[in-house]
C-alpha cells in the first residue's frame, strides 16, 4: 500500500485556506472501517488514513480535535484569514 506524504503545517494551512476560497465547507465524519473521527469536505468522498474509501458525509458540526483533518480551530482561523483579504 502506497503512503502518502503528511503535509507541513504551513502546507496544509494552505491548502485549507485555498479550499475555503474555492467555497468547501467542512462536515464530521467516521471512517467506515476503522471509526478514526474526520473532518472533511461536506459532499465529497474521502479517503481514510486506513485506506478505507468512504462514502459523501452528511453535514455535521465539526469535530472540535478529530484524529484526521483541521480542527475546528484550525478551520476557523482560515475562515477568518480568507475573509481578511
């Protein structure tokens, strides 16, 4: 199984921050498989840590320190950055 490499905080503040503008909204999830907490793309498929391919989650608050994904703090900040400029 292929890994994929874990992004730096600077790149993953990034690429948060590009999906906001972009107009992605974040909802919690569950994996499938192995239960890890999520939060993830509303209306998307996401792909697990585990490997497992889960299915387009519902709209959901957002996990305050999921195992996988921003935080809310994390999100909350990009939002409020975006907004900014």
């Amino acid at each position: 199984m292929e890994t994929k490499p874990i992004p730096s905080k600077e790149e993953a503040s990034l690429q948060l921050k590009q999906l906001l503008q972009m107009g992605a909204s974040f909802t919690s999830a569950k994996c499938a498989k192995c239960e890890r907490k999520a939060n993830v793309v509303a209306g998307k498929i996401w792909e697990c840590t585990c490997g497992e391919i889960n299915s387009v989650p519902t709209n959901k608050p957002i996990y305050e320190n999921p195992e996988i994904g921003p935080s809310k703090e994390e999100i909350q900040l990009a939002i409020s950055s975006t907004n900014e400029g």
